[in-house]
C-alpha cells in the first residue's frame, strides 16, 4: 500500500487548499492543526486518509527535488539513530499561475494517540514511562550533525513504541555546522523587510537548541505550558536533570517558554498584517494559509 495521493487526488487537494488561502475559508477542509509556518489538513484518498502538510512555494523542479532529497536523509538519519519517523512522502504539482506547490504526506493518526494527548489523560507512573522512552530517543539521536524538534505534539505512540512525525523540516546539518536545508524556504512565509532581521539574529538560536539534548529537553518540557501539562513540569524535570547538565529549574523552563512563545505570537501577528497588506493595498495574492489565534497560556 502506497501513501502516495493520486495525481488526481493531488490536484483536488491543492485546488481545496488553494480556495481557503484566496479567502474562502476552511470550512471545505478537516484541519488536524497549525504550526507556526504551515497547516497540515486531512484529506481522503483511495488507500486511506492521509495527513497532508502544504509547504511553502517552491521555485522551480530542482528546488523541490533538493527539499525532497534532504527530508530522505533525514529520514534515513533517525532510523539509523533508532528513532522510528511516520512513513512520508514529498509530493508536488506545476502551479498555473508558475512555480510549484508541494506537500509533506504521511499516514493518519487518530488525535487520542498523539503524545501529548496520551499525557493529558494518563496518570503520572505512565507519563514518567513515556518521558523515560522520549528522553533514550533523544540521546541517542541528537547531535551537532542531526537536530530533532522533540515537543510532545510530534510524537505518536503506536502498538509498537512511538513514532515521529515531524520531518518537514530536515534537522540536519554539514561538517561545518551549515543547514542541509535552504533555510529561505520556510524564511519566505515572513514579511519580506522581517527576514534579514530573523536570518541574522533569530534563525540560529531558533535551530541551535534542537541539536544539543539538553536543549530539546527544555523545549518539550517547555512547550508543556502550552499543552496543559504544567504539573508534569516538576517530576519530569527531575528525570532529565538525572542525565543533563547543566540542570534546568522551573524557573529556567517557565522562562524559555513565555520568551519562545512571544517571539511567535509576534512573527505570527507580523505574517497576520502582511497578508493583509498584500491584499488590500497591493492587491497581490498572499500564498500562505495562517492560522487563527493560537493559545499559548503566556
């Protein structure tokens, strides 16, 4: 069985998304969720539902084939580290209007068995079992050459362990310490005047943190604010200050959240204004389908 979307089953989906990005709303389309640069929607196929994630535009084949090229690597990277990634596929079509579109597509998960779900429901002997499992992941797959963004939401625990999902961005980086990725793919959904400013000064502590186990400890724990999680914060953190050090603090967690969490409420109201500065005043299409509000519990 393929995960793969028909040709046909291609067009439709992006004529479905291209109609909420032109302002048609998402009525038409089961959005699973938000990210902070794309969304991934559901979409029924002859072999299933599958999870399909509209990417940014890309340019031209080569472009789109060099993406494609380094989500396989990656891919390959966390088995080879003993992290088992959903079954994915890059997918893409010629846009009338010129350029390509492309699609991140993977199998389809029920909600109730993502990790973080998983953790809401369950008592705290269980979520210190599945702490235990994601912490030996990241061990052993993090490096200076292979980043992982570890937050509870990318994670679907399966008859088998868990599974990874969140490999549309390829955390993998040269001998040199230079992404693999063309960072100004996913630079291109800001303001244009917003991304030297984000190329210079953010997009490196941004990225940096998923390549030290340490950091991506820090970003899972801390994204637990967002997730409803607080009071796992504490027996947690205890496990984790077992094997990392320095070790982290409440404080210190609390603290890397709310700044994380500004900076994107920003980027994300800076993205809101642009769209609509792109349409109502330069009567330009705006390519990108934003989220609405996103509750961060700041």
């Amino acid at each position: 069985m393929t995960i793969e979307l028909s040709d046909e089953e291609l067009r439709a989906l992006d004529t479905a998304v291209e109609r909420a990005i032109d302002g048609g709303g998402t009525s038409h389309l089961e959005v699973l969720g938000y990210g902070e640069i794309s969304a991934v929607v559901a979409w029924p196929t002859m072999e299933g539902v599958r999870a399909c994630k509209r990417l940014p535009p890309f340019a031209d084949e080569a472009s789109v084939e060099a993406y494609s090229a380094c989500v396989a690597d990656y891919l390959d990277a966390l088995r080879r580290a003993g992290v088992t990634p959903l079954e994915t596929a890059v997918q893409w079509l010629a846009l009338d209007e010129g350029g390509l579109a492309a699609f991140c597509v993977q199998p389809l998960h029920p909600s109730e068995a993502l990790l973080h779900k998983r953790l809401q429901s369950c008592d705290r002997g269980e979520a210190e079992a599945h702490f235990e499992r994601v912490l030996a992941l990241f061990e052993a797959c993090v490096s200076p050459r292979v980043g992982l963004d570890g937050q509870a939401s990318n994670w679907v625990v399966t008859d088998e362990g868990l599974a990874y999902l969140d490999v549309s961005t390829p955390m993998l980086r040269d001998s040199a310490g230079h992404e693999r990725l063309d960072t100004e793919l996913f630079l291109a959904s800001l303001p244009w005047a917003l991304r030297g400013v984000v190329r210079r000064f953010l997009l490196g502590s941004i990225l940096d943190k998923y390549y030290e186990v340490r950091g991506v400890v820090l970003d899972f724990l801390g994204n637990f604010h967002k997730e409803g999680l607080g009071h796992l914060i504490p027996p947690l953190m205890a496990i984790a200050n077992q094997r990392v050090e320095p070790v982290l603090t409440e404080d210190e967690i609390r603290s890397y959240y709310r700044s994380d969490a500004i900076m994107w409420e920003v980027l994300q109201r800076l993205r809101h204004a642009d769209r609509a500065w792109q349409r109502r005043i330069r009567r330009r299409r705006y390519p990108f389908l934003l989220p609405g509000r996103i509750e961060r519990n700041v």
